[in-house]
C-alpha cells in the first residue's frame, strides 16, 4: 500500500470482489426475512423479526461502508478511508473486514500499534479468515517483524481455498520477501517459485526470484 503499484490495487480489487459476496448474501438474508413477515402469528413472532431486521440493516449498511473505503485505499485517500471503515465498525462492530482495512490504513500513518490494534480485532472476530492474516502479516512486514509476518501469510495461504487467485499468489510473493529479508534463501526461492505457479504473470516474484538467483550465484 504504501507505494500504490498496479499488484496492490488488484489485490484490494480481489478483497473487495468478496465483499460483494457478502453483499450478496445479506441481501439473500433480508429477502428471506421479508418472506418471513408473511407468516407472522404472534406478537413474539413480530417482534424476533423486527430484530433480525434491524440487524440485517446494520450488516448491510457497515458493508456499504467497508466498500467505500476499499475504493478509498484504492486511489490512495487513507484518511476518507479510515472516515468510511470507522463508520463501518461504529455501525456493526462484528464487521472482521473493515477492523483489517482500518490496519491497513493506519500503517500509512506509521501508527503500527493501532494498526496491528485493529488487525488482531479483525482475527479475533474471524480467525478462519484469510483476509486479517493478510493484512496483518503485511504490517508485520512493513515493520520489519518478519518471523510473524512469515507466520500470518503461513496462516492466511492455509486458509485461501476460496480466496482470489490474486491473493493467492500475492501471499507466496509476500511470504517469500518476508523469508528473505530473514535471510531463509531457500524457502524464499521456493515461495517465490509458487506464486509463479500460480500467476505466470507475477512480476514481483519473477524480479525477486531473479534477484536471489543472482546473489546465489555470487555466493558460490
């Protein structure tokens, strides 16, 4: 995030193309709820689904927010961006994706507790998510704690069985950049290899690999 390049805006595409799933699915819930109101029998009945609606709503509207600031990181307007996720939380504090895009955000503030702060919230709401690993192991690499950036990008490749391809591959390059500046030549060259394999179009891996194929030959 910190230098906008075309490799992060798609990833951020990618977070946000399942954030439209979420979208999607919250509408499938309300619409199953407005079908429920039909059948409405007794006052308790009444009054359950008047609840599960306003909390629809909430859901609804803290994701409309987390999109927005998505688009907001984006185009580089960290500070709207941190306004719409806020916002997010404030509307629904269950909401795991906007707490890891609110660390994002902070870390291009240099504000690495609040950013991890906000990420391990997300962790705590979601642990079986890919996406607050993400996150937070980019921090811990931006901060040079690569032995936890190499355990949470570890921990969200586990997790990516339905993650987008971007991501996928992003995370083997990251992992790798995070074994190398921890001096694990090896397990670099061979996750840097991976994103490869998955992304024949990964420039970042191919320069990185290159690279340490080169000072591998000069160590020799």
């Amino acid at each position: 995030w910190l230098s906008q390049n075309q490799q992060n805006v798609d990833e951020l595409i990618a977070q946000n193309k399942e954030l439209q799933k979420a979208k999607e699915e919250q509408d499938k819930k309300i619409e199953e709820l407005q079908k429920q109101v039909s059948n409405i029998k007794t006052i308790q009945d009444k009054s359950v689904i008047q609840e599960k609606f306003i909390v629809a709503d909430q859901e609804f509207l803290s994701n409309q927010k987390t999109e927005d600031g998505v688009r907001l990181i984006s185009t580089g307007d960290y500070a709207n961006a941190i306004v719409a996720l806020s916002h997010a939380v404030e509307i629904n504090p269950h909401n795991a994706a906007a707490y890891s895009f609110l660390g994002i955000c902070y870390a291009n503030f240099k504000t690495f507790e609040k950013s991890i702060e906000n990420c391990d919230k997300g962790i705590m709401l979601e642990p079986n998510k890919a996406i607050g690993y993400y996150c937070r192991g980019r921090l811990y690499l931006l901060f040079q704690n690569y032995s936890n950036a190499i355990v949470d990008f570890t921990k969200a490749i586990e997790l990516t069985s339905d993650t987008p391809l971007v991501t996928a591959t992003s995370l083997f390059t990251l992992r790798g950049l995070a074994s190398l500046m921890n001096k694990d030549n090896q397990s670099a060259l061979a996750d840097f290899t991976k994103a490869i394999e998955l992304d024949s179009k990964n420039m970042s891996a191919y320069m990185l690999r290159g690279d340490l194929y080169v000072f591998l030959n000069e160590d020799t």
